[in-house]
C-alpha cells in the first residue's frame, strides 16, 4: 500500500476502535457481563472525539505529506464547531474554541492546566496514522507525532505519549513480534511518566491477568497519557495478531475504553484486516477525509 492508504487502513482501525469502545460506556457490571459474553453492541457504533481529531490528522497528511501545524490547527477548530458534542474534554474545547476566535494555539495550549499545559491523553488517541504514514523512517514518526501533540498538548508528557502510539503503529506496520514492540517503542519515548508506564509494562508478562495490568499501568480513567498509552501498548503488544482479540482485551480493562480502543485500533489499522461485520456497525468515516 502506498503511505497514504497506510495512513487510511490506520484511520479505519482507530474510528473501529473509537467507535466499538464507547459502545461499552454505562453501569460498570452490565458492560463487564457484556464484555465477558464476547456480546456484540447494537449498531450503530457511533465514533468519538478521538476519530473527529484523527481526521483532521489525515487529511492534513493527504493535502501536505507531513504536519502543517497551522491547517492542522485549523482542521482540529473546524471538525469541533462543525459537532462539538462528540466528547472533548475541557483543555481541548478551550484550545479549539480559542483557534476558532483567532487566537493562537500555541498560546493556548501553553495556559492550560496553570500554565503546564495538557499531560492528556488526547494527543495519543489521535496519532496513529501518522506511525502508519511514516512507518519506514522511524525518526520521522517521531518528528511528525511531536509537530501534531503541540497544538493541544504542552506538556511533554502529553507529547510522550503520542510519540509512544506512532511509534508502536510504525513497528507494528514493519513486523516487528510482541517481544520486542515495548522495547523499541521505549528506545525512542521521551522521559517522564508515560515512558515510567511502558517500562513498568515491559515487565508484565503476557499471561498477566488484565486485572493486574490494568492495578499496574492504569486504563485510561484518569484521562492521562501516562495512564492510558502503557496499557493500549501492552494489549497491542500481546493481543496484537487478531485485531478483535486486541480491542476486546483492551475494553475488558474498562476505563476510558473509547480512548484505549481508538489507540489500540489505530496502531493495529493498518497492518491487519478489520472484521468486515464489525465495520458494517461502524459510522462512516466521512467524505470529507477521504483521498482526492
């Protein structure tokens, strides 16, 4: 595939992911039951904030072959006024409320949280095309997952971790096992919380129960980079050869499932096939992100 359709297999995944997750949100034993059950949700799948902002991250690609921070900030602004119900959180409505009213984003992303910016995980949950897109040049993926974490994201730790999920897309796409995914992922992840997380995660055998993953490394209910990008790593890293598998595992540790789903889907996308009766319940990805 070229590395635009790399980026589009990658988009398909996440919004699969994203979509498939929120499907699961409610009284925390109906869906553990559900989840247990292996019971699919009723379609449709209706996909969140994570795809609305994975977009945005694919068509800037499309229309540059890299990360233009300014029409990207852009994009980000026009998908949030064209449907800002989908489920941002509070640091992205103020950013992208702010880059509609023609203020800066990188100022506005710097006032956030007192002054040290978002450590989210929302700069994570949106990246993975662009592992995808980059895969071959692995310097480049961190460049451009760094270039798209700053319009929401100053913290580095926000930053982090969105380096880590276009990392961990990028070596999935280049057959790289489950052994060594974590490791070369952490080669490259900068210091900080997010990267304490994945190395606490490389430590986790596979045949941990997900119980203890999730008491060890988190599962997103804090909304934190640091808390949610060790655990979507370690589920792509030991469910990662059956895409189904995978986003089941992930949702069974609860949590912020539509965000662990969307990353897990992302970084999966593009390197293996989407269960056709699980896309049929998906919401389309719109026209509008499509390649010219």
């Amino acid at each position: 595939m070229t590395k635009l359709q790399n980026a589009y297999a990658s988009l398909r995944g996440l919004a699969l992911g994203d979509a498939f997750g929120e499907r699961f949100f409610g009284e925390r034993g109906h869906a553990w039951n559900r989840i247990r059950m292996r019971y699919l949700p009723e379609a449709p799948w209706i996909w969140t904030d994570d795809t609305a902002m994975a977009l945005s991250v694919y068509r800037v690609l499309r229309d540059h072959g890299h990360i233009n921070q300014e029409d990207l900030a852009l994009f980000f602004a026009a998908e949030h006024r064209l449907e800002p119900g989908r489920g941002y959180g509070r640091g992205a409505h103020e950013v992208l409320s702010a880059i509609s009213a023609c203020r800066g984003w990188r100022q506005a992303a710097a006032q956030l949280f007192g002054g040290e910016g978002s450590c989210g995980n929302g700069a994570a949950m949106r990246v993975a095309p662009i592992g995808a897109y980059f895969y071959e040049d692995l310097q480049q993926v961190v460049r451009q997952a760094r270039l798209s974490a700053e319009i929401t994201h100053a913290h580095p730790d926000g930053i982090a971790g969105a380096v880590a999920v276009a990392l961990a897309a990028a070596l999935v796409l280049r057959g790289r096992s489950q052994q060594n995914l974590l490791e070369e992922v952490l080669k490259e992840t900068p210091e900080g919380a997010t990267r304490q997380g994945l190395e606490k995660a490389l430590l986790l055998p596979a045949d941990t129960s997900l119980s203890e993953v999730v008491d060890t490394l988190g599962n997103g209910a804090n909304v934190l980079s640091s808390d949610t990008v060790p655990y979507t790593l370690w589920c792509a890293a030991h469910y990662g050869q059956d895409f189904q598998e995978a986003l089941w595992k992930t949702v069974e540790g609860l949590g912020d499932r539509d965000t662990t789903c969307a990353i897990v889907g992302g970084i999966l996308g593009a390197a293996r096939p989407l269960p056709e009766d699980w896309w049929a319940c998906c919401e389309p990805i719109p026209f509008r992100a499509h390649s010219a």
